[in-house]
C-alpha cells in the first residue's frame, strides 16, 4: 500500500523513531557515541546497547511502555488526513511519551532510589536517557502535534503545530520541571520523606521573618529585607526610567544623544562592573572615602556597604529595563488625542495629567514589575556590596554551598521569592485588569507629539543630567582600576594586571595562553556563542 501523500512528514518522524529504538544507544553514555567501542556494543552492552536489544536482550521490558505507540500509529500513514486520523495519532503520540516518562521515573535511577516492583525486579534502576531514548520521545512528541493539527487544532498547520508543542515541552523540562522539584524540597525532611513540619520549621524562622529592626538595634528579617528593598527599587527605577525616556522622547535637549547611548549601558555590561564602579567610588578605599578623609579627618568606613549600596547598585543595573518599556509606551501615544485635547483648550499641564499619563500607565505598572522581579532576583549585587545585608537570593546561596548544604531551607527561601513575585503580578493584573488602555483601532495616527510642560521638563533634566554624569564616572572609574598598582593605596600606572590575567607566551610549539584568566574567559566566549543562536531560534 502506497503512503498518503500528505503524511510524509509523519513518516519521517515515524522513521526517526524507530531507527532510534533500533540502533541508538537508548541510555546516556559517559563518553558520549565517541566511547563506543564497535557495532557489537549496540547489541552486547547492557548500557551502551540500544532500546531493542534492551528489549529483547537484557530483560528490561518497561521499555515497551513507551515504544508500542509507535507501533499503533502506522496505520495513519495510509489513512487520509482528518479528525479520525487526527485523533489517532495524538492519542497514540501522548500515551507514547506518557509511558516513557513514566517508567523513567519508576524505575529510577541505579542505586537505592530505584523500585523493585513489577517494571524491575531487579531492583537495579537504569542509567538516564540517551541519544535513543530522547529520539524516541522526541518522535512521539511530534505524533502528538502533527495528531493535533489533523484533528483541528493550529488551522491544520503541522509545522505549527510541532512548534508550538516543541517549544512547550522545553519550556517544561528546562523550567516549570526543575523548578518544581526544586521548591518540592521545601516540604521534604531530612530523610526524604514528606513533612509539613519541616516545612513549618523552615518557614517560620526568625531569619526570615524577624522584625528587630523596628524595635532594636537588630537586622529584620531577609524576607522584609528583600521585600522592602524590591519596592524601593522597583518605585524608584520606574520613576528614573520615566524621566529618562519623557526627555528622550518629548524634549529638544542635546542631551538626548548622549541619554541614547549611557541610558542602555549597564544593559550591556554585567552587574560586577557597575558593582566595582562603585566600590571604587564608595568603598572603604574608594575615592570619596579619601576625599572625606582629606577633607575633614573622618576615618573611612564600611558605610556603603548595606541596602544603600545594594539599591544604588540595582538602581543602575535595573533603570535601563525601565527607561526601555516606558519609551515604548510614550512612543505608543496617540498624538492626535493631545491635540485633540490642546485643541479643546487644554494647558500642557492638564493635557499631560489627563491624557498623556493615563495612557503611560499600563507601562509604569509593567516597568514596576520587572524593577521588583530582577530585584528580588539579583543575586550579583547583594554579593559584592551588601556586607551584612542579607536578602533572601544570597540567603539561598549560602544555603546550598559551604558547611549548611541544606537544600530544604534553600527550596523554602525560593517558595517565599517566587511568592512576591506572583504576588506583586497579581496585584498588577487586579489594578489594570479591568481598564482599556487602548488608543488607536485598525487606523493610523499621524500628528506631532506633545512636548513637555517647562516645570516638568526642568526638573526632568535636573534628574537626568547628574544621573548620566554619575554614570559616566561610575564606568570610567571602573575602567581605570584595571590600571592602577593599587586603589586607595597607589595610584601608580600599570599593566601588571593585564600580564596576570593575559600574558601570552610563542614558543615553536605555539601560542600559550599562560594568564589566569584564559580560561574563563574562553568558557564565557563558548556559552555565549552556544546560546547566541538557540535564544533567537526559541524565541521566533
């Protein structure tokens, strides 16, 4: 019998599955395809042997679980394309992936963990998924999609389709998945077990909770810390942002080129630069404790570092996302509707209250939203400069490294972060969810932008000016301590750094890359080229 036309691509991917099963290693090697030492391993190893000879060989009969949909869904290459096929083929495609996660995460893994029950007698467990069995699964996700376009979903479309589930099914392995299981410590003991005493204990914790900063002398607690410091940042970035873009986008200043290139900086550079920056600047041998000094005798101090030093630190790593949504949103604004407003004898003022600012509303409550999240989350920040102010993503990290090494209180510090979060979106969602913000419908605008009023516009630019100054100074500084023998100490130029970090050696062998810092650097350059294709390849 001739295969339908229009199920070609179903069976290619029918073919990829079974070749996979077939003459694939189906678990994970640990030298990869590259360790396998001849054909005869794909038959004889009892690990390195592919998902058939598994089957039939080495008596490891769950495999089948996951394999026999394969098998059911054949007769679908014959029948033409519609809701029967259609069904048939999701049916079979996510049974298919059903079983076959399924019986990974019965049997388990070798070792204790691994059950001894009708699937494995044994007891053994298995090693994890290899080339075959990602294959495998990777075939009878796209039985699932190309099922559901035939039977009507994604307009019929069956590369839409294999997208959409595509895309979903990573989304679930590399987040949602290893998300939950990680905050499905926080309700573990330390045996293992279930237990919301464990869960309670860690919960209630006056670390966590402590309020002795508003009667003593004592530090609160990391979760008010973290809320606390979130709130701060996300108001005060908004507002920041905001500034920057009205003058980017509703002013003739010249100071608009140089707002376009320092605003986005700290987008492009890491957090550690802007932390060092300002180390330079603030910490205890920085620039203005030694002018301080100088000045007026006054010892240098540690006083930077704390929540100020963090909140000017996310202050700058975080204004730009703000200045970038606002801008956005200001550039979305109808012009025609302040006219229409000036035309109807408006003042700037009133105009810009009762026009403009309701419409930039949605993206100042977005532009809050994400200064409170990357807060919440920054970690770099509160490492380098926040001394003994502790919050609750480097709570986390000493939870997990070092002597502690305790993964349950580390998941319920990660359960209380992702409670703010969706928090604080709840509360966003409650406030502009029943509102139309909408300005323009299916036509086009054309008009001239409100420029804005003179005493918003002056106290605009006295914000901006010195924030762009300051941001300057903070790169600058950062750049040049590269250069000095020792800041605070000796200011002397040098480029022995560098010869640490960089010094190359030519030999007749060949270059050497003999500084410290060679290799990180080439992994850095190796992640970044790995990720630069794949982010835009998920995102399309």
């Amino acid at each position: 019998m001739k295969i339908h036309d229009n199920n070609r691509t179903i069976a290619i991917w029918s073919i990829v599955g079974f070749a996979a099963f077939g003459i694939l290693p189906w678990y994970a090697l640990p030298d990869g395809l590259s360790g396998l030492q001849g054909l005869s391993e794909l038959f004889a190893g009892r690990d390195s042997a592919s998902g058939l000879a598994q089957l039939l060989l080495h008596r490891r009969p769950w495999l089948a679980l996951g394999v026999w949909p394969l098998l059911a869904a054949l007769p679908v290459l014959w029948m033409a394309p519609g809701r029967a096929q259609g069904r048939l083929l999701a049916w079979c495609g996510a049974l298919g992936v059903a079983g076959l996660l399924a019986q990974g995460f019965a049997v388990g893994l070798p070792g204790p963990g691994a059950l001894s029950g009708f699937l494995d007698p044994s007891g053994t467990g298995q090693p994890g998924f290899g080339w075959g069995a990602m294959l495998v699964l990777c075939a009878l996700l796209m039985q699932t999609a190309f099922g559901l376009a035939r039977a009507g979903a994604f307009r019929g479309d069956l590369f839409v389709a294999a997208a959409v589930v595509g895309a979903a099914s990573l989304l679930i392995t590399f987040v949602a998945f290893p998300v939950f299981r990680s905050l499905a410590g926080a309700f573990l003991d330390e045996a293992g077990q279930p237990s919301a005493a464990a869960w309670i204990a860690r919960i209630a914790s006056e670390r966590i909770w402590g309020l002795g900063c508003v009667h003593s002398t004592q530090s609160c607690g990391v979760a008010w810390n973290t809320l606390a410091l979130a709130i701060l940042t996300g108001l005060t970035t908004t507002v920041l942002g905001t500034l920057l873009a009205l003058v980017e986008n509703r002013s003739d200043s010249r100071i608009r080129h140089a707002l376009r290139f320092l605003a986005p900086l700290p987008i492009i550079t890491p957090p550690f630069v802007v932390g060092l920056g300002l180390i330079l600047l603030f910490g205890r041998a920085g620039l203005v404790n030694q002018l301080i000094e100088w000045a007026f005798g006054i010892a240098p101090t540690r006083w930077f570092y704390g929540w100020f030093g963090v909140w000017l630190a996310q202050l700058f790593a975080f204004t730009p996302i703000a200045f970038l949504i606002v801008r956005g949103v200001i550039q979305g604004v109808s012009p025609s509707l302040e006219e229409a407003s000036q035309t109807l004898r408006a003042g700037a003022w009133r105009t810009f209250a009762h026009v403009t600012f309701p419409l930039m509303l949605p993206g100042l409550t977005n532009a809050f939203l994400v200064g409170f999240i990357e807060s919440i989350a920054d970690f770099g920040n509160p490492i380098i400069v926040g001394g003994q102010f502790s919050v609750l993503s480097t709570e986390i990290f000493f939870a997990i490294v070092g002597a502690q090494f305790d993964q349950g209180r580390a998941a319920a510090l990660a359960l209380i972060l992702t409670v703010f979060a969706l928090g604080i979106f709840a509360l966003q969602r409650a406030i502009l969810g029943r509102k139309n913000f909408t300005t323009v419908s299916g036509k086009g605008d054309a008009g001239l932008s409100m420029r804005l009023p003179d005493g918003l516009r002056r106290g605009a630019m006295c914000v901006v000016v010195p924030w762009l100054a300051f941001t300057l100074v903070v790169y600058v500084f950062a750049f040049c301590g590269g250069f000095v023998q020792t800041w605070g100490r000796d200011y002397s130029p040098t480029l022995a750094h560098f010869r640490t970090a960089f010094s190359v050696a030519v030999d007749a062998g060949g270059v050497q890359w003999l500084g410290a810092a060679w290799a990180s650097l080439f992994t850095t350059m190796k992640l970044a080229a790995l990720a630069a294709p794949l982010t835009p390849a998920l995102a399309c």
